[in-house]
C-alpha cells in the first residue's frame, strides 16, 4: 500500500474505490535536493507528502537569519498552513533538502475531496489537530526549556535527521545561533 494510504489508514479506512479516488486527486513527483517547493511571498496552492527525503519550511527575516519553522520526513505533511488555508501570501519557504518523493495534494483538490468522500474531512482535522498541538509544545518548550533539553527533543522527535541536516538548520529549529549550538553539542558529547 502507499504511504500516504498507510498514513491515511491509521485515523479512517477507506474503501479501495476512494483510494482510487484520492489518488486520482494527488500527483507525485521526484524533486532534488535544494529545490524551493514554495517562496515566501507566494500563495500556497498545495499540501505535501513526503514518500522519501527530507523537506524543510523556513522563513528569512528582515536581517537575512533564517528559522527553520519544521522539518518533514517519511511519512509527514509539510504545507504552509496560513497561506494554504487563507490562500493569502505566506511567510515561508520549503525546500527539498534531500532528494524527495513528494505526493501533492491542491487546495481546490482536498475541497473536492471533502465533498466526495466526508470522512477525509475526518482525516485532515485530526492532522490539523495534532500540527496545532505539536506546535503548541514546540512553543512552550522554547519558552520554558534549557537549550539542551529541546536539542534532546528533537533528537527523540527527529532521530536520524541529526546526521542529515546542516547542524545551522537544527540549531535555527532550536533557537540557538550555530555557535551556541556547536558549543553546546561538544559539551553534550564530552559529558557521555
């Protein structure tokens, strides 16, 4: 089965015609490395599926530092949700880091598919519900948490994302600058 059905299985089931269906509304397509899905700036028309790679958003403020705002891996969705939601300009970037097997799903798409099949309205909702909380946690956690206790975080959430991404983008997630963050990383390995 597909991943994106998988991930899809594990909040509603759907018959093997709405699989058919579902995928009939999405495309898949292999990017490299170092391209920008979607510019700050622009509208977001789509949502994202990654099958293979690693895709991050960002923003670059007005003292070109960027903010990694989320890293998306197997199995995860990446999207600018303001933007696609709005369909206003948004704020963020994505990018493919690694190369990638992403499935897209447009915004005109999903609306369609609310209509043909209810229950993926079920589905989306509970993503939408656990991005609203995992960001939430995401932003306590970089209010109340010491450095290092969110590098560990991250580690557990992120796992093998340690060794495949720029330490500068882990530590921009984080909220460090790179110096602190490699400082910071040399005392953790000295202390094991």
């Amino acid at each position: 089965m597909a991943l994106i059905l998988e991930n899809i299985a594990k909040h509603v089931s759907l018959t093997p015609e709405e699989q058919a269906h579902f995928l009939s509304k999405t495309e898949t397509k292999i990017y490299k490395a170092k391209t920008i899905l979607l510019n700050a700036g622009e509208v977001c028309k789509h949502s994202y599926f990654v099958n293979s790679g690693i895709l991050r958003s960002f923003n670059i403020n007005d003292n070109i530092v960027e903010h990694v705002l989320s890293f998306s891996c197997p199995g995860w969705w990446i999207s600018d949700m303001y933007s696609f939601f709005s369909q206003k300009p948004g704020q963020l970037f994505i990018e493919v880091l690694e190369d990638a097997e992403v499935v897209s799903l447009s915004k005109e798409n999903q609306e369609q598919l609310y209509l043909d099949i209810p229950k993926l309205e079920r589905f989306f909702r509970i993503l939408i519900e656990n991005s609203l909380v995992a960001n939430q946690q995401r932003l306590m956690d970089n209010l109340s948490l010491p450095a290092e206790e969110r590098f560990e975080k991250f580690c557990t959430k992120y796992g093998t994302l340690v060794h495949k991404v720029p330490q500068k983008q882990i530590a921009s997630f984080i909220g460090v600058t790179p110096e602190f963050f490699s400082k910071m990383k040399a005392r953790l390995l000295k202390s094991k």
